[in-house]
C-alpha cells in the first residue's frame, strides 16, 4: 500500500484546474455539488482492521498488507447458505449472510429513484418467484411500466 500523502478534496481540486485553465468559477465555468449515490463513497478505506494489519516495509511510504487468518471452511458454509437463501427468495436472509461474509455489503437502498422507491423494493420480494423475470432489475422496469399504463 503506498502513502499518498493528505488527502485533496475534490472541490479544491476542480477551482484550481478551472483556474489553471484561465477559465473564472462562476462567471465561465460552474461547479455542480451532488449527492451521494447509492455505492459511492466518501472516502476509501485501505485496510480492512477486522481482517488485515498494514505492516511497514524498509519503504518509509510503502506498507504492507498482511490479511489475519482466513477460514475458508467457513466462508464456503456462508456461501453455501447464500445461494440457498437466494433459491428461496429470502430477501433478509440473503442481507443477514452478506452483512456476515466480511466483504464490505451495506443495505441497498432505493433513495437515488424516490419515483421507483416501491417497484424497486417490490421487486426485490417478486423477482425470484416471478416467472420470466431473472433479476430484480427486470421486476424494476415491469413494474414501472405497469404503473405508468
């Protein structure tokens, strides 16, 4: 793992090369602020403490990263009950095991589309039951549809 230095914020960065540019902020150019979208992160974790340690070399600015023990018997046995959560259609389940698998899950969320909030957490609970639909997605667009008929 390399030491980047202190971290830049993005704002920061983008007046500097509006303005490296010979653009003006506000005047030629502008600066649009979003919010989050569902995956993005603010920051990015290196190193997962639970299950690495960062380990220095003879590198003052290169780390290493040494994963703790892995149990792989375990891990295929959570694997295993996924994919048989996921022939069952548990949507909780399936939530349960990945939050356990230690691999960086969070909760879906649906705030990104307010408009398709309820087909999208529809469906989650109608794909794997529903005939022809093979993915939550499609259960998404269907849905949407239907509604908009």
């Amino acid at each position: 793992m390399l030491e980047m230095g202190e971290p830049v914020l993005i704002h920061s960065l983008a007046q500097d090369l509006i303005a490296l540019s010979g653009l003006r902020l506000g005047r030629d150019i502008q600066i649009q602020m979003t919010a989050l979208r569902n995956g993005e992160k603010l920051d990015e974790v290196l190193a997962d403490d639970s299950t690495e340690k960062v380990l220095p070399t003879r590198f003052a600015k290169i780390h290493m990263i040494n994963r703790v023990h892995f149990n792989s018997v375990e891990f295929a046995e959570k694997v295993r009950a996924l994919v048989s959560s996921a022939h069952r259609g548990s949507r909780q389940e399936i939530y349960g095991i990945l939050g356990d698998l230690n691999i960086g899950f969070q909760m879906p969320t649906f705030e990104d589309v307010p408009e398709n909030a309820h087909a999208a957490a529809t469906a989650l609970d109608v794909a794997p039951r529903q005939p022809g639909i093979v993915s939550p997605w499609q259960a998404v667009i269907q849905i949407s549809q239907q509604k908009a008929s």
